[in-house]
C-alpha cells in the first residue's frame, strides 16, 4: 500500500490537499445530516481530513523554499560550471566514429551507427594510400582519448554533485572498454593487417557511442541543464569534409558531408 502511495507524484497530492482543505473550509458551517449508527462523526473526519491537507501544504512549501529552491540554484551551477567537458564527454565517441567512417571516403556520422558500419570502413579503408597521405588514426584515436581523460579527471571532484542518472552515464562513459583498448591499438602498427583487431575496434567503438547516446539522454532530460546547441566538427581524410550538427529534439547527430 505505501509501496503504491509513493508512486504518486507529490504535485497530485498537493492539489488533492488544496481540493481537500478548500471543500471542507467551505462545508464546515453547514449542520451535519448523516450520521452513523447515532454518531455524526463528520465533523472530526473533517477536522483530521483539514488539518492532515494543511499539513501536507504546509510540508510542500517549506520543501520547496528550503530545499528545492537552493537545489535547483546549485545544480544550475554546477552544469553551467562543467557545461564544456560534460559536452566534450559525450561527444568524443561521435568524434571518433566520424573519423573511422572518412576512412573510406564521404560518410555520414551519426549517433546511431552500427558496430558494421564502422567495422566495414576498418576493412575497406586504403591503408597504403592513407599512409602516403600520412593519416594517422590511431595517432587520432589517441589524442581524442587522451583529452577524454583529461576532462573526465576535471569532472571527477563534482562527480556527485549532478543528478543521479547524469552521474551514472558519465561513469558509465568513463568505464567503457575502449578506454583500456586504445592504447594496445596505438602501440601495435598492424591494425591495417590483423581483422580481429579492427572488429574488436568497432566493437569497443560502438559500445562507446552507445554509452554516449545515453548520456546525450540524461543531460537532454535534466530541466538544469542549458540547451544543446549546434556545433561544428570538422574531420579532414582523404579530402572529405565531416560536419556534425546536433538536434537536442531528436536526441541524436546527424552530419553532412561535402568533398
């Protein structure tokens, strides 16, 4: 019974308090017509229904001027304060699929690409051809790593600070197995030769851009946090141009592309 009472939203009860203290307020002159076995206990039910509908507004606005007010000050600052590395956080593995997929020529970068979407630009991709163009991708996937911790590790002391479901995505984002993968895929040069390690890549790399995508959500949901705007992300391999274009509406990136 409590389990089901506490699934109701507290603005129902407030406004069943209001309907309550307002009928009996407004019904308490009037002389008791239907009693019960000799008694006419309505004028006690109505006090306890009255002062129990008070008492929950009464609870209602001291919650809201004492805790929700300087709550919601608190973590507006806290999103505007981090704002930048949470939005560098969630999007580092779009920047990372987007380069995998220009491998192979124009692409389009999305959230919702597929683990063979991106295994496929691993196994077309000209090696030989990128290496006389001096493409570097695993050089690429390192940097974008390497500033990944770096924001993550300036995150860490408010870690706690932000609402429940925004700080298990990023630990969630944080924890992902590509971070413990990219730096065997750097130090072994034969990427372009081993098929296991480019599936394995886009495994890890399609598992990252999910993670992402959640994240995406639980920032897109908070009523704290500022609005998504639209950015510019432009990766440059064998001459294709990737522009990333965020739609906060529709939860995920969409890219156009231009040669």
């Amino acid at each position: 019974m409590l389990t089901w009472l506490s699934r109701i939203p507290p603005k129902v009860w407030l406004l069943l308090s209001i309907l309550v203290a307002v009928m009996i307020t407004a019904l308490s002159d009037i002389e008791e017509s239907i009693g019960l076995w000799g008694f006419y206990p309505g004028h006690e039910v109505g006090t306890f229904l009255s002062e129990l509908a008070f008492a929950f507004l009464g609870a209602y606005i001291f919650n809201w001027i004492i805790v929700e007010v300087p709550k919601e000050r608190a973590l507006r600052g806290y999103y505007k304060a981090a704002w930048n590395s949470l939005d560098d956080l969630a999007r580092t593995p779009a920047h990372m699929v987007a380069h995998v997929l220009a491998l192979t020529g124009p692409a389009v970068a999305r959230y919702d690409v597929s683990e063979e979407e991106i295994h496929k630009s691993l196994r077309e991709a000209d090696w030989d051809l990128l290496a006389r163009e001096n493409v570097d991708i695993q050089g690429r996937l390192a940097g974008m790593e390497s500033r990944f911790q770096e924001k993550y590790r300036g995150l860490v002391p408010i870690l706690n600070s932000f609402e429940p479901a925004v700080s298990v995505a990023i630990a969630d984002l944080a924890a992902a197995r590509i971070h413990d993968y990219v730096p065997g895929v750097i130090q072994n040069k034969d990427l372009k030769t081993l098929p296991h390690l480019q599936r394995l890549l886009a495994r890890r790399l399609h598992e990252y851009l999910e993670s992402s995508r959640v994240m995406l959500k639980a920032l897109e949901e908070s009523k704290y946090t500022p609005p998504l705007k639209p950015f510019h992300y432009k990766v440059s391999v064998k001459a294709v141009e990737i522009t990333l274009t965020p739609k906060k509406e529709e939860g995920v990136t969409t890219a156009e592309t231009s040669t």
